[in-house]
C-alpha cells in the first residue's frame, strides 16, 4: 500500500494519525509526508531511537524496556498507544479521532536484546485497540529499514480489515 492511500484511507475514516519511530528513524513519517495534503492528516511523529526516550517521551513501561528490552512486542503497543494519547491530549483531539502506529526492531549490523537482526515489530493503536505485527526481514540495515516503512503502511491498511 502506498502513502497516499494510507492517507486517503484515514482521511475517509476521518482520522489523524501520529506516528513513534525507532529503527525507522523518521523514514516512516518522511513518507507520509512526501505526499501533498499530508499535513490533512499526519500530526507528526517521535524519534525514539534511545531506549531511555522510549519511556520518558513515549510512555513505554521502564521496567518493561529493562526486563525485555526495545525490541518487543509490548513495546511496539506501548509506544503506539503512548504517541496516540500523547498527541490526543496535546491537540485537544478525542483519541478515538486519532491512529498511532510504531516500528521498534533491529536493522543491524548487531542483534540486539537478544533479537537477531531483521526482528521488527509494527503497532497500531486505535479505537479498535491495538494490534501488533511480528516481521523478520532479511538484507542489509537499509533495506531492513525500508521493509520496515513498507510494511507499516501495509499494516495500516489491514488494521481496519479486521
């Protein structure tokens, strides 16, 4: 699924959308954004390339990040259940008008928390509640970043399948 039809699609259900990256490192809302009239429905979106700002900016659960690590599945939900509240509140927007979706994985070229490089997880947070996705991608640290892009807004789309 392509970004303009990601946004079109929210546009439609009459959503906002906001967006925490890790291993992603903004590609994701770069995306997005390319598109003309994205600024309709993209709010914005957080860097959380540390694990430490997974929590403080995001919301994930210290003792979680600790015992699990920043590659996990709960992590994924937690930082997109924490950018959609976040960005709700602060724009005085029902979360229920607003979607948030993050990507948490390991590009490479090490693995990381015990994840083999290629692990990545994607997370859609909105009023349906939340839904993960577990992938494994293969290639270099950019390819795995770019699969990673593809791949989230192809789960954007499957959210509201079902």
């Amino acid at each position: 699924m392509s970004a303009k039809e990601v946004l079109d699609l929210l546009e439609k259900k009459g959503l906002k959308l906001a967006i925490a990256e890790s291993l992603t490192g903004g590609m994701l809302c770069s995306e997005l954004v390319s598109v003309p009239g994205a600024s309709k429905t993209v709010l914005g979106s957080v860097v959380a390339y540390q694990t430490e700002l997974k929590s403080s900016a995001l919301g994930v659960n210290r003792s979680l990040l600790k015992v699990q690590g920043a590659v996990d599945p709960e992590v994924a939900a937690q930082m997109a259940e924490g950018i959609r509240s976040r960005f709700s509140l602060q724009l005085l927007l029902s979360t229920d008008q607003v979607l948030g979706v993050s990507t948490t994985g390991v590009a490479g070229p090490l693995e990381q928390d015990g994840k083999p490089v290629g692990t990545v997880f994607i997370a859609v947070s909105g009023a349906r509640g939340v839904q993960v996705w577990e992938e494994h991608f293969d290639g270099d640290r950019a390819a795995i970043r770019a699969k990673t892009v593809a791949a989230a807004l192809t789960h954007i789309r499957e959210y509201f399948s079902k």
